[in-house]
C-alpha cells in the first residue's frame, strides 16, 4: 500500500515538472565595430549583456555613452577602472555616436 | 502643406506646451523593418531579437490582428542575465514575509489548491514600446511596436495570499522580487514596490497564461499580472514578497522607469523635468496587424485591415480609419470586448480602386474620451515612455 502511495507521488511530482533540465537560451553574436580597443568592450560589457545592448540604443551623444559607462559601473558593478571608462567612452562615441558632445539639440 | 496645417490646427494644445521649441526635436514613427530572426529561442516561433542574454524578443506586426496573443508569440523582456530554470516544484516557493501574522512558503501547487482561482484578460506592454520615434533617441532599447501583447491569465488574487499570510495593521507595502539574477552579487535584482490599498482584484499571481503554464521566457512558474499597467510591474519567476511598513528605495522604481511628473508628462532635451513619477497605467493606442508595410494588393479586390486597440482600462469605445492621411475617418467595427484590460480587435473593408501607394491610418477612442495624437504630436521624454501614435501602414495598389 505504502509502494502504491509513493508509486502514485513519484507520478504526480513528474507531471508537474514541466521542465526537467535547464533550459538553454540560444547564444547569437551581435558584431561591434572591431578595433584595438575592442578588447576594452570585450573585458567590461559581456559580463552581463551581449552587444545587442550596445546596437539597439541607436546612435547618441558623447555624453549620454560617458552616462552609460558610468551607469554601468556604479548600478550594474561592471568591473570598469578609469582608464576604461575613457576608452569604452570614446569607442562607443567613435561607432555609435551621433556627432554630439552634448546630450539634447 | 495643406496636412501639416491640419496637424496644427488639431493638436494646437499639445504644441502650445512647447512653444516654438517644438521643431527643435520631433517624434516619428517607430521603426518598422526590423525582421525575425532565424534563430529561434525556447518554445518561441521566429521573433524580432534585440538581444540574446538577457533575452529581448519582439513580436513582429503580423502577431497583432488577434485579440488574443499566442504564448510562442508573445514579447520577451528581461533585465537580468541570469535566468534559473525551475525545475523541482516541490522547492519553488513564493516566500510572505515581513509584517504579516505569517510567514509563508507557497508552492504552485498551494496555489492552486488552496485558492480560488482566478482569470483575467488583460494587455501586457513594456513602457518602451515603441520608444524609437523619440527623437533625440531616448536611452534604452529601441523597440519597434511589438513589445506588447495579450493573454488570458489564470491564476490567484494577490489580495487572498495577502490575506492568508494576515497582514498587521502596520503593513503599508509590499516589495516584490522574482527568481532571476545579476552577474555581479551586489546588484538589486529587479524588485517593484506596491502600495497595499492600492492593490486590485485583477491583481493575480498567475501560474497560466492562455490555458498552459507560464512559457519559461515570459516567467515560469508564476508571475504577477497588474492589469492597466506597464510590465515593467508584472514581476517574472515571482519568489518574494517583502511586507514593509514603509516604502522601500529600489533602482527600478525610483530611478529608472519614471516620467516626467507635469499634465503632458513631458519635457525637453536640453530641460528635463525636475519632478518624476514611476512609469504605472498605459494610454489609449492601437496596432494594425495587416497589412503589413510595403505589401502589394490587387486594385479592385477586397481588403480587410485588422488590428488591435486597448488603453489602460476604460475599455475602447471607437477606432476610425483614415486613407486621406487622417483628413477624415470612418468607424472600424469592433470585436467582442473580452475584457476592459484586453486587445479589442477591429477591422475595415475597403477595395482599393487606383494604383499606386495606399496609407491606411487607425485611431483609437477610450470610453474616458481620450484619443491617439499624431505620431509627430507625442511629446517628448527622456526615457522614451507612453509612446501612442496613430499608426500607419502604406501598401502598394496594383
């Protein structure tokens, strides 16, 4: 009787488990704009976020990507130093600017 | 000449705010030529990818002729990278602490037993749906319009587990967290704060979502569903809910997805609004599924536009279509209101009979009177929120 009982438990836990391994997210490449200091991207953004990030803010001022950097460090902890800051700055601005130092019009 | 008049004249309230700054920056339409991709993720058919980790998926224009969004349709938005898959039911939990009589570990499958269950129709929409017509681009992800949709979502009102857990006359809010995770061990997870009389009877944790379980992109096991407001609140893989007696400082709450706090909740580049708001109920807007941009129809045949019109629970009273670039407009038929939170379906039949490119325009009325401005006429803000244009869609007559 008690088999039967945790016969019929075993059954019901594993028709509520809907997932039974890990489910796998499928990695894509976003390409940024290759260039020496790509290695700058490469050691404090993907961490936590792929490139498409970086892609789909659309193009912007120097200063809005220096806020970015900063933000990244400050809220999200991205391990940047401030040799870094300067550099992802400048690459950001270089490939994603749009032509602006200053953020509005 | 003779339409930017027209736009002038009718929205002459909404320029006044910005004097003669107003064509300094302007609002187009959002973008509309972005494909889905090959590349398919759990469960999901092919969708628009803005990012793989953390995922962000938008539906394309095709999905939005239903009023009901399918699950492998439906728009992925996360904030953290790092997404457990629940695997042992037996072990989930949503944890009611704080100051409550008790504290509680509820399973999904408490939740079903020991609740009455409910069921709500209702829109979920990201805030920054549609934030690319912002010009200057506003910081954030750039949707096109698809990231929105709607379900059918069963599950259990907040207010019962609220209840049962008994709450002390001290408890005043609740913060809510779920399951997915930062990379960096110091970073606040993506937590929502809700003020206890403030919480409705449409609120539910939901365990279904169009009859199945959650998809585990959009939150599996369970998630909240605030009907009227923006899923930036519906908090996916819900684990916690800390009862507090005050209000509790959160990055997503009291820096980021917030407004401008003034009658057009707007402002300008170069003077952004001292006061802000959280970013909570939606407006009034509508979608055309089809046709899609750039198809050919055949002159002399039928056509049926399709789409869909919701706000943030009024419920829609009208949507007009317009062929004349919105000099005049006629009333679309409506579909079954499923629920005052849900898409309201709407169609129109036209035959169009000269060559050449055809614009179909739709706008919708709420039951409050409100209505879609112009794409160019939505104000400004700097995070790119509340985005309600007319939509537009130009085929090829031939």
């Amino acid at each position: 009787m008690k088999k039967i009982i945790i016969l019929m438990l075993l059954c019901f836990v594993s028709l509520e488990a809907v997932y039974t391994e890990k489910v796998k997210v499928p990695s894509i490449t976003f390409a940024i704009e290759d260039d020496p200091n790509i290695r700058v991207m490469q050691r404090n953004c993907q961490w936590c976020h792929s490139y498409g990030y970086i892609l789909n803010q659309g193009r912007q001022s120097k200063e809005f990507w220096h806020k970015i950097v900063l933000k990244m460090r400050d809220v999200y902890h991205a391990p940047i130093n401030a040799r870094d800051e300067k550099i992802a700055t400048e690459y950001l601005y270089k490939y994603y600017g749009n032509g602006r130092e200053k953020e509005g019009y | 000449m003779q339409r930017r008049e027209f736009f002038k004249i009718s929205f002459a309230a909404s320029a006044a705010l910005f004097g003669s700054k107003s064509s300094a920056f302007a609002t187009s339409k959002p973008i509309d030529t972005q494909k889905v991709s090959p590349v398919l993720f759990p469960e999901k058919k092919p969708l628009i990818v803005h990012s793989d980790r953390p995922p962000l998926l938008e539906a394309p224009r095709t999905t939005f002729t239903r009023a009901i969004t399918p699950n492998d349709e439906f728009f992925v938005r996360w904030h953290m990278p790092i997404i457990p898959t629940p695997i042992n039911m037996d072990t989930y939990y949503i944890h009611i602490h704080g100051e409550v009589e008790k504290r509680l570990y509820l399973r999904v499958a408490d939740l079903k037993k020991d609740f009455k269950p409910v069921e709500v129709t209702a829109v979920m929409q990201c805030g920054g749906n549609s934030r690319s017509a912002f010009h200057p681009s506003t910081s954030g992800i750039q949707w096109g319009s698809g990231a929105m949709a709607c379900a059918t979502f069963k599950g259990v009102r907040l207010k019962d587990v609220l209840a049962k857990a008994g709450l002390k006359n001290s408890a005043e809010w609740i913060s809510l967290n779920g399951d997915d995770k930062a990379v960096m061990a110091k970073i606040e997870s993506f937590k929502r704060e809700l003020k206890i009389d403030e919480i409705s009877d449409d609120t539910i944790i939901a365990y279904e979502m169009n009859g199945r379980e959650i998809p585990f992109l959009n939150g599996y096991p369970v998630r909240l569903v605030i009907p009227g407001l923006y899923a930036d609140s519906w908090v996916k893989q819900l684990s916690d809910i800390y009862v507090t007696k005050e209000y509790q400082p959160y990055f997503f709450m009291d820096v980021a997805y917030r407004i401008p706090d003034n009658e057009c909740e707007c402002e300008e580049p170069n003077n952004l609004a001292k006061k802000t708001k959280p970013l909570e109920e939606m407006n009034v807007k509508s979608y055309i599924g089809y046709p899609d941009n750039q198809m050919q129809i055949q002159s002399g045949t039928n056509l049926r536009v399709k789409g869909v019109a919701f706000d943030e629970g009024y419920g829609i009273k009208n949507v007009f279509i317009s062929l004349d670039m919105g000099k005049t407009w006629q009333q679309a038929t409506l579909g079954k209101e499923l629920s005052k939170y849900a898409f309201r379906e709407f169609s129109y039949n036209l035959k169009p009979m000269k060559k050449g490119t055809l614009t179909i325009m739709a706008k919708a009325v709420n039951n409050k009177g409100e209505e879609q401005p112009f794409a160019h006429d939505i104000p400004w803000n700097h995070g790119g929120y509340k985005y309600n244009g007319i939509d537009s869609v130009t085929v090829e007559v031939v």
